[in-house]
C-alpha cells in the first residue's frame, strides 16, 4: 500500500482473513476451579494484561465465548457440568488446559478426580505448572493464536472435515 | 516428630490435661454414674496419646449419653460428627467431637458399629447433625435410623460403593459424562 492510498487492499483466503480475525479476538471462558483461577486472574490484570493479546473480554456466558480456560481440578461431579458448557460453545471453539490438575488431575491421583480433562472435551494447548505462572499462560495464549492462524485446532479441524463431508455428499 | 511418640506428655493433650484435668474427670464421673455399663471404656490424655478423653460408649445408649453432656455437663456445640473404618470387629467408630462454651472444653465421644447395621440418628439433638451424617453414609455407607434425608451429599447419587472404607479401591473412578438428576421438588 502507498501512502496516497492508490492501492487500498490486501489480497489474501478468506478464511485467513477470518482466522486473523478469530486469533486477535478471542473472548475468554474462565473456567477457574481453583488456585490456577487466582493465576489466571493476575494474567488478566493490568501487571500482565491479557488484553494485549486481545483476549480481555472475559465471558461468563458459553454463548459468548469461544475459548474455554480450563483453570484448575475438574472434580468427576464437575465433569458433566463442564463437558455441557463446552457443548454450549459455539463454533469455532478453542480449549485451553491451565495447570497440572485439568491437564492431568496432578497430584490428585484419586477416585474423586477427573484424569485431565482430555478424557472429556478435546484440548487444545496444555499449560504445565502447578500453579502456571502468567507468563505461561500468556505463552499458552500466543500458542493457540499461531495455532488458530493455520487452522490447526481441534475444532478448526473439525469444521474442515465436517465440510469436506459435506463437499462430498453434494458430488462437488 | 515427638507429636507422633507414644508418650502422653509430648502430645498436645499435656498441656490441656493440667489445665482441664479436673473437669474432665468430674465429668467422666458424672457420666459413669448415669450410665454404668454402657459407657464401654475411657481413655484419658494422662494415660493414651489424645488431646481430649475419648468416651467409648455403647451404640444404644450415644444419643442418651450426648444428650447428658448437651443437658448436664453444657457440651453445647458439635463441633464434628464423622466416622473412621478399623477394618476390624465391628467395623466402624462414629466419632463425636463436642465442645463446651461454658466451660472451654472438648471431649470425643465414639461408639463402634458393625457393617450393614444402622446407628441411631442425632438430628433430634443437633439439627446441624444432617448433613453431617450424610456425609458419613457417603463415605463409609453408615446408615442412620430416624434421619430424615439420608441420601449422599458429596459423590454424585449413581455412585457404587463407598470411597472412604478401606477396600474401596484409590483409583476406583466413576466418570459421568451427564449431569445427575436435579431433585426439582427440593427447590421450592
């Protein structure tokens, strides 16, 4: 583009286009259950600021949302309850996994505990520690933007695939 | 670890035996005086590492017996209600831990139950007993005569089995992937 504004557009797919627009958005399901939802809590104040990633519109509602921090120890009796607010979601949908006890129950290897929320719903980007530092889950963030850029979610695969489908049963 | 050795004196209940000795053998007394036989056995700080006197009382007589220390010796407030499974005969030692604001003292009340055999309820003496005993029927699958909602309160209601007991196994998962049932009639 010049300065004089003579050639004023990009060329580019759509659904970069889109992708760009997804990564650069994402509205954010704090899932925090528990000492990892404090951490995720100092990520999103003004010391780290998630915003920068544009990623600071925190939504308490499935509807809004379309990335899931799944903060803390997911209980069995609290597994159903988060499986139906991934459910509730709205495609595209991303997931990530913060701390060692959503990613794979941690310490609590016991008969109360879900084994990492992986046995539930698909995740997305794993974030280790216990607790994860902000810097961490930032990292994790910047991981899933690259990853939402070149369509490599789980439910960015999904769509592919459920379109390709599709194609298929037209005979397109 | 001296809290750990055998010796009376390195545990907590030293310090507390010199300051409540007294009281608490009066009220010891007391109790054996109102039920004899059935207080089945004593043990004193002095003499067993415990903080407080534990009170080993025969399961028929422990509501009277806690309704005595409520009444006469002013052990007001339950302070805790659960259970511990010995893996012995009988299985299970129901645990009640009192406290007295009148008098600044605890005391520790337990009756043994065999498995598959009901204990009578302490709802009609402490209201805030409820849920406690549901808890202990969660975890260990003690039943409780005359309480009025016994159902689990922790594990979701499809669980088996019951995971506190020794042979329940650590890893004795049971994932649903649906939400339990929602008792609509509770609600209102």
């Amino acid at each position: 583009m010049s300065k004089d504004g003579s050639i004023g557009y990009l060329t580019t797919r759509l659904e970069d286009f889109v992708n760009w627009g997804r990564k650069n958005a994402m509205w954010p399901l704090p899932f925090g259950t528990s000492c990892c939802g404090i951490e995720m809590m100092a990520t999103m104040c003004s010391d780290y600021d998630i915003a920068r990633f544009g990623a600071e519109a925190m939504r308490f509602s499935p509807r809004q949302a379309d990335l899931l921090i799944v903060a803390g120890i997911i209980n069995l009796k609290m597994a159903p309850i988060l499986k139906s607010v991934y459910d509730q979601m709205g495609d595209p949908k991303f997931v990530l996994s913060m701390g060692a006890c959503a990613s794979s129950g941690g310490i609590f290897n016991v008969y109360s505990v879900l084994q990492g929320i992986d046995t539930m719903i698909p995740v997305d980007v794993y974030v280790p520690g216990c607790p994860p530092s902000p810097e961490g889950v930032l990292h994790g963030l910047i991981r899933l933007q690259g990853m939402v850029a070149r369509g490599e979610t789980n439910s960015q695969k999904r769509e592919r695939a459920q379109n390709e489908a599709r194609r298929q049963m037209k005979g397109v | 670890m001296s809290q750990n050795t055998l010796s009376p004196i390195a545990t907590n209940g030293g310090d507390l035996w010199a300051k409540f000795g007294e009281t608490w053998k009066s009220q010891i007394e007391a109790l054996k005086q109102q039920f004899g036989e059935r207080i089945e056995e004593v043990k004193l700080p002095s003499e067993y590492p415990t903080d407080v006197p534990i009170v080993y009382v025969k399961k028929e007589a422990i509501i009277d017996a806690l309704g005595f220390a409520r009444s006469t010796l002013e052990y007001g407030f339950l302070s805790d209600l659960t259970a511990t499974d010995e893996e012995s005969e009988p299985r299970f030692e129901l645990v009640y831990n009192l406290f007295s604001h009148t008098k600044f003292t605890r005391i520790r009340f337990k009756t043994r139950v065999r498995e598959n055999e009901e204990c009578p309820t302490l709802v009609n003496l402490w209201p805030g007993a409820n849920w406690q005993e549901r808890e202990v029927f969660d975890m260990f699958g003690v039943r409780f005569t005359g309480h009025p909602d016994l159902r689990r309160i922790l594990m979701d209601e499809r669980w088996v089995g019951h995971p506190l007991r020794k042979d329940y196994p650590l890893r004795g998962y049971q994932v649903f992937t649906e939400a339990q049932h929602i008792h609509t009639e509770l609600l209102e």
